[in-house]
C-alpha cells in the first residue's frame, strides 16, 4: 500500500479574472475549487493510474470536512486526523498571474495530535510505501520528517521525500528510497545555478553520496533526471506540449515515478512514467488521466 501524508492540506480555490485593479472590487469570470496539498496531488494521480493509497494528514473544520468530502468524490482512501480547532486553509490562485496566490496558514496542530499522525504511521507494514511531500505547519517542529523516517527506519518501508532545503537534507541519512527536488532547489542546497540537465548530475550524486537512493531532478522546459541506485544515470528532454497549469506536475512526476516502479521495477521505466505524468498534468487544466499519460509516455518511446 502506499501512503501519503499531507501536513497542511487545503481547498484551492482557482479563479480567473478579467484584469486585476488594486483598491476596487474585481469579479471572477471562471472559479474551481479542489482539494490541495502535494501529497494528495500524488494520492490522485496515483488513483488514476490504478494505485491503490490512502492519504494522511491532518483536516480542521468545515474546510477539512469538504476536503475530505472531495478526496472521497476522487475515489482514494483518506484517514485523516481532525484537529481540535482552528479550520483547513483555503489557498487562492489567480490564474491569469503566473505563480500569483495567496496560501491560508492552517490549523495549529497540537502535539498530542502530531502523536496520533505517528501511531498511524507505525502501523504500516514491509513493503509499504510512504510519502512525505511539501512544506509543514509553524506549529509542528521542523525535525517532523526526520522523527519519521528515524521512527519508521528498518521496518522495509520505502520512503519517498519531496521537500526542501533542511526538511531534504535531514532525511538523507536515512536513505529514502525516493528525493525530488528540482534544479532550484537542488541549486538552492549546493549555492551553484544549474540551467542544463548535465550541470545537474554531480549534485544529484552528491545527495547519493549523502544517503539518497534515488534522486529524480525535475526541469520544467529543460526536461529532468534521474540518478538512480543501480549507478545509472537517466536524462529526457521535456516532451512537446502546451503549458497550461504548472501546479502539481512535481507531485504527478512523483506519483508517475512510483507507479512505473511498482509496476516493473525498472529504472527506465519509472523514469518515463514520472516524466510522461509531470507533464501530462502540466498540458492539462487538472492533474492528469491515464489515458494522458499514457500518450506522452507513447512518445518519450519513439
């Protein structure tokens, strides 16, 4: 089974307006509201590949019951812990204002209920995937992914951490099977600026190097790669498209990567697929179908 835990999810409220003035009163001429956070993103492509998951994390309020209400509409398994107080934030994106939004903070989640999240977290079994993907709440201690990979080390769980920074760096010791970051983020950790798939190879291996078994480097246009475990290194150009929505093609790349390994176990294979769903799901006005992926995956073939 693979898991995914989302810290702070959310209800994303996307809209689109006709010209934004400051100081006057401004009208959406198209909205959509769906379920957010990377972690889910990762449970609905996924769910669309024919994965079976279950999302984790933590819901408050009216907000985390219709986030909760949404996933169950998508069709994966959610076992999310309802926080006491406070309400799931609401974050809203401008789409006609390229990584224009504004993020809510979320709930305050007590310490008593960080501890429910890992008595969950102990159940899962060898052979279980886990997914820790995205930023955490001020409320939470900034060690949380580390406490649970230490929690959860030699139990044959294969971790997969799509973060950045020092919630990155403070789980390599523990070898997750899977790391994301992409060339900024990878930059960001180095102090290096990496533009070309080749620049990027010797500071994924030094993340290897530091514990990573596998490190996957997502590009946006300039396509991504993949130092994997068996020494190989994997490198694609992105695939032709029309950009339409950049938001959670990381996670799709994420969730593509894990479905082609758990189909094949092949390298190449899961490489592809990350590839073929991250972009997928950035042609597409929502995160992407099979039938989608497939396609692009057709012609990262040819």
């Amino acid at each position: 089974m693979v898991y995914t835990v989302t810290f702070n999810p959310s209800l994303d409220y996307i809209i689109s307006l006709q010209g934004f003035q400051m100081g006057l009163t401004n009208r959406t001429r198209e909205e959509q509201m769906l379920p957010g956070g990377k972690g889910i993103n990762v449970s609905t492509v996924l769910q669309n590949l024919g994965i079976e998951n279950t999302a984790l994390g933590f819901t408050a309020g009216f907000t985390g019951q219709e986030i909760e209400r949404m996933v169950s509409e998508i069709g994966f398994q959610c076992d999310f812990i309802r926080t006491r107080t406070g309400f799931s934030r609401i974050n809203v994106k401008l789409k006609d204002y390229d990584g224009t939004e504004i993020n809510g903070m979320g709930p305050v989640i007590q310490e008593e209920e960080a501890e429910d999240l890992m008595e969950k977290l102990r159940g899962l079994q060898e052979g279980d995937v886990l997914v820790l993907a995205g930023s955490i709440p001020e409320s939470l201690p900034d060690s949380i992914y580390r406490d649970i990979l230490a929690e959860l080390q030699g139990e044959g769980i294969l971790f997969v951490v799509d973060a950045t920074k020092d919630l990155l760096l403070n789980v390599l010791e523990y070898q997750p099977f899977l790391i994301k970051p992409n060339n900024h983020e990878l930059g960001e950790i180095f102090d290096v600026e990496l533009k070309t798939r080749e620049s990027v190879i010797p500071y994924a291996k030094k993340l290897q190097e530091k514990g990573a078994r596998n490190v996957l480097v997502s590009m946006a246009g300039a396509g991504a790669v993949l130092a994997a475990e068996n020494g190989e290194v994997y490198m694609l150009p992105a695939p032709k498209g029309t950009l339409v929505n950049a938001v959670g093609a990381g996670d799709s790349m994420v969730a593509g990567f894990l479905a082609g390994w758990l189909e094949h176990q092949s390298y190449s294979h899961a490489f592809r697929m990350g590839v073929a769903a991250g972009s997928a799901s950035a042609f597409s006005q929502l995160l992407a179908t099979r039938e989608e992926i497939e396609e692009i995956y057709r012609q990262l073939e040819e």
